[in-house]
C-alpha cells in the first residue's frame, strides 16, 4: 500500500506542470518557460529559413546547369567533332581506343620484325653502333658508342622482350665507355644516347641508366660554352674541344642547336642539377631575343653573336625538330605556365608555317615550302611529315575553332605524305619531292627506313581515333617487310623506283620506326598521351609538372640571367640522318 500511494503522489506532481494557475502563482518560473519557448521558436525559424534558402541556391544553380548544357548542345551542332575531342580536356584523354583482334595480328608481325632486326644486330655487330647486313659486319658510325644498341633499349621494354633488354643492359653496366677520342655530333649523341638512356630509365627504373646519361651529358656541356649560349655542334668526348663543322662556314645548325631540350630537362630533373636544364634553355631564351613575328627562323645561326644568318628556312633537315620541341617542352611540362612561353613561340611559328602551305594540281596534295629569303621553292623532305603529328599534337592546345584548322591541316599533310610512299613502285617514300608542274615527283631516290610518316600516323590514330590511320602505317610496314627485309635484318634502298638495296640498318629503324608501328596498333593506354613525352628519337620521357618560370628574353628586353636549350632531327645524312 505505501507504494501505490508514493506512486499516485509522485504522478501528480508531473501533472501540475502542465497546468496554467502553476506559473500564473510563480511568476519567475513563468518567465523562464517563456524565455525557452522564444529560443526554441527562434532556433526553428532560423533552420526554415536556412532550408528556404538553400533550395532557392539549388534552384538558381540548376537553372545555371541548364545554360551550361544549351551553351554545350550549341557549340556541338556548330563544332562537334571538336567538342568531342576536346571534352576531356586534353589532347590525349580520349578514352581507350578499340583494340581489334587483327591489331594483335599486327602488333605481333611489327613485334617479329624488331626481333628479326635486334637478333641480326646481336649476332653480327652486338657493342658497335650500326649493322651492315648485306656484308654482315658492324660499323662505328658514332664513335663506337652501341648506338643501335642503346637506340633499342626502350623499345625492346616496351614489346616485353625482356630477355633480350636484360642482355642489354649488362652491355651498358658493364661495357658502355664514353671516353673516346671522337668527334660527336651533339645533337645526334643527345636524341640518340642521353634519349635512349633516359627513356629506359624512366621505363626500368635502374639506375645505371641514369648514370651512363649523366656521364655521357657531362660530356657534351662544353659545347655551350659560346658568348651566346647557342652551342657549338660538333665536340670531342674525351678533351672537350666543342666546333662547327666546316661545311656550315662556323654557324651552328638550327635543329642541332635547339633540340635538346627535352632531354637536358629531363636530366635536371632526375638529378637534380639543374646545369643541364640551364645550359638547353639558354639556347631558346637566346633565339627568343631576335624571334621574327612569323616564328620561322634560318636554319644557320652564329653562334658568338645568337643571330640567324642568311640561309634557308625549313621544316625539313636541319629545321624540322627546333620547331617539334618547342611544342614538346611545353607537353613535357605538364602545359603548366612556367612552360607557357614554349607554347607561345610554338604557336608564333604554326603562324608562319601557315605561309608555307601549298596544294599541288590536279590532285590537290597538300605540302609545305621552303624558304629562301622571299622565295619559296616547291620542295619537301620526307623528314617534315613529322609535321602532321606536330600540328595534330598541338592541335589541342587552341580554342575549338583554330583547334579544327590545325588537325584539318595535319591530316592534309598526312595524306601527302602517305603518298609519298604510294606513288613509288616499291610503295617507300624517297627523301624528298618536288613540284614540277604538276603534283609531287621524286627527288633524291632513296630512303633509309625513316619513321616520320608512320610517326605522324602513330599521333593522328592516338588523337582522332580514324582507322584509316592504322591502314596506311600497315601498308608502309608490308613495304619495308618486302622491299628492305634481308636474312641479316633491314636495310635501306638507294632508289626506290628499281628497288636496289643499300648496306645499312639505321639505328632509328629500331628506335622510332618499329616502335611508332608498334604502338600504332596497341591499346592506347600504352605509352600514354597523358603521361610520356616522345623526344625526336621517339624516346619516351615521363611528363613531369613544372613551376620553374623560364625567363624568355623578348626583343627589347634587358637580358636578365638566362637558360640554354636545343633542337631536334637536324641535318641529318645518309648515315645520320633522319
């Protein structure tokens, strides 16, 4: 019974809490339950309103979304295939192109072929530079430096041949000595060698590649050393004594002096020494001080003063590469803003280009110029069908507009230079060709395996995702397989028209043609766009974002501390050039 009563006692207490004369006879509590009630009213107004405001933010930024989506429907019906590729955001973010069964069929042919050329160099000439297979012996054609070999490292990384790079590598560890008494050509040491060995390096990941690039660079520095930071072209790896050859009258040559900058970059940035970025840059901040407004420049610059000298201006030998690394520096560097004034020049220099472009009759081939002070003559090197990879590269880089000006242009070019190949009996391009009269003839007649069309099919593949692309790199490959294809591995034609063979096969033949065929036909997620830089060997070098602002001297300008860079594919000859 007392705890039924508690209970009923202890009931009621509650209750009077809820009735009015409670706090009417206790005004302080009554002053309390109001002050509660005011916070509590004050606390849900306030979170109403927060609510009504947010859906009126959400429904502005819906009305901005719709905009959005119109203004993108807009530019579709007016640019759409330019839209689509530049949706990404990037030249190269397209997502994986289709890999069909017969591009396994032919990535593994292209793969056979490197083994047929790699097994014939190991057995006939393994430690020298070139193979000559029709006599089956090796030859030092730059100075006894493994050229072929070192040339090869990346691309026998890349096709898997593991084995066979590991054999590779013990050669370098071991027995890859640059101290020679021999007069090197800078540009082609630094594409070839300081390339090879970096690329494997960032593919492998050992090391003693980037020992034996440091070496070999250290080396070849002193040729900086002008009064105008432009270098000098020729140099000896084991005193130092840096020269221009005879034949240039003292100049240095425009792609042999402004093509190392992708390499020398890269070295800094592995090192971290930044002499080598420093000595490549000077070069373009030097060549930026008298940068006409059309951006093309002579192909002979003198190198105690950093001016151009009366000569021709091309996009073929000798010119060719200045031009691809002003634009490849810039990708290298992520596109970031230190690495802005690359694309600048580079854009300066599409405007010139534009001038140099003309069609032939009757069947409209597209082609570029030479220049010789204001006259143009109708001649072009097999060497500029770099260009349409170039400009298809760059392409990217420009509003939509300009953006479809730039790959319509490249793969004008691509057809001619496809052509170059198609109109010869044998189905291979000769050196160069020339307008006379009517469309494009035969100039000088041979051809030495060279890569740049298949280079330019390799971009327009990756970029456009046309087919047609992959067909035309096939049939170059079926030409070189039944025309230059020995028992002792590949070699060059003297003439394309009777089909007559030379005794040579170019290190470049492994480094850039077999490679850029190869690639052709693999998923685009090899080798990445988006994450390797090709140098003019066609060595990949992994991009790296930069935030080092380059100081370009502008015409006008007070020189302020500067940095030295080079060029690409130069004048090269029939033993090395490409």
């Amino acid at each position: 019974m007392a705890r039924t009563r508690s209970s009923s006692t202890s009931s009621s207490s509650w209750w009077r809490y809820c009735n009015p004369s409670y706090y009417l006879k206790r005004p302080k509590r009554l002053a309390l339950l109001f002050i509660a009630f005011v916070c509590i009213s004050l606390v849900v107004w306030d979170r109403q309103t927060l609510v009504r405001e947010h859906e009126v933010e959400i429904s502005k930024l819906d009305e901005e979304v719709k905009e959005l989506r119109n203004l993108v429907e807009e530019y579709k019906s007016k640019h759409g295939d330019v839209v689509d590729r530049l949706k990404d955001g990037d030249s190269s973010k397209k997502s994986a192109l289709p890999v069909e069964p017969i591009d396994d069929e032919r990535r593994e042919k292209v793969k056979e072929a490197m083994l047929h050329a790699w097994n014939s160099y190991e057995k006939y000439a393994w430690g020298d530079d070139e193979l000559q297979p029709q006599t089956r012996q090796g030859v030092n054609s730059f100075g006894g430096l493994g050229a072929t070999l070192v040339d090869s490292l990346d691309t026998l990384y890349i096709m898997g041949l593991k084995e066979e790079f590991q054999r590779a590598r013990q050669w370098v560890a071991d027995t890859l000595d640059f101290n020679k008494d021999y007069e090197a050509s800078v540009f082609e040491t630094t594409i070839r060698v300081v390339g090879g060995l970096l690329s494997a390096y960032d593919l492998s990941e050992d090391k003693v590649f980037l020992e034996k690039a440091r070496d070999i660079a250290d080396r070849l520095l002193p040729a900086w050393n002008t009064p105008s930071g432009i270098p000098y072209n020729v140099i000896n790896l084991a005193r130092g004594n840096a020269h221009n050859p005879g034949w240039t009258g003292g100049n240095s040559i425009l792609a042999d002096s402004g093509t190392e900058q992708v390499e020398f970059i890269a070295l800094s940035q592995r090192t971290g020494d930044p002499k080598y970025q420093q000595k490549a840059e000077n070069v373009i901040s030097a060549l930026n001080r008298s940068f006409p407004d059309d951006g093309l420049l002579p192909i002979y610059i003198n190198p105690e003063s950093g001016t151009s000298s009366y000569s021709a201006i091309t996009f073929g030998a000798m010119g060719d590469s200045f031009y691809e690394y002003l634009l490849k520096v810039w990708v290298q560097g992520n596109k970031t803003a230190a690495v802005r004034p690359y694309r600048e020049m580079w854009e300066r220099s599409m405007k010139g280009l534009l001038s140099l472009v003309r069609k032939t009759t009757p069947s409209s081939f597209t082609y570029l110029c030479e220049k010789n002070g204001h006259s143009l003559t109708d001649k072009m090197d097999e060497l500029a069908c770099f260009a349409p990879g170039m400009l298809a590269l760059g392409s990217f880089g420009y509003g939509p507009e300009e953006s479809q000006k730039f790959l319509s242009l490249a793969e004008e070019l691509a057809w001619t230079c496809y052509n170059f190949y198609q109109s010869t009996p044998t189905k291979l391009a000769g050196e160069n060709f020339f307008r006379t009269g009517q469309d494009m003839s035969v100039g000088t007649s041979w051809n030495i395996l060279r890569p740049e069309t298949v280079e330019s099919l390799f971009y327009l593949w990756r970029l456009t995702g046309n087919k047609t692309y992959k067909e035309w790199g096939w049939n170059i490959f079926q030409a070189f397989e039944k025309n230059s294809r020995i028992e002792s591995g590949y070699v060059g034609l003297k003439d394309v028209n009777s089909g007559v063979k030379d005794n040579k096969m170019q290190t470049f033949f492994l480094a850039e043609t077999l490679k850029y065929l190869y690639l052709l036909f693999s998923p685009s997620s090899v080798i990445s766009l988006d994450e390797w830089v090709f140098n003019t060997e066609a060595h990949p070098i992994r991009i790296v974002p930069r935030n080092d602002a380059m100081n370009l001297v502008k015409p006008g300008e007070q020189q302020k501390p500067t940095i030295r860079l080079r060029n690409r594919k130069a004048g090269r000859s029939q033993t090395g050039d490409h």
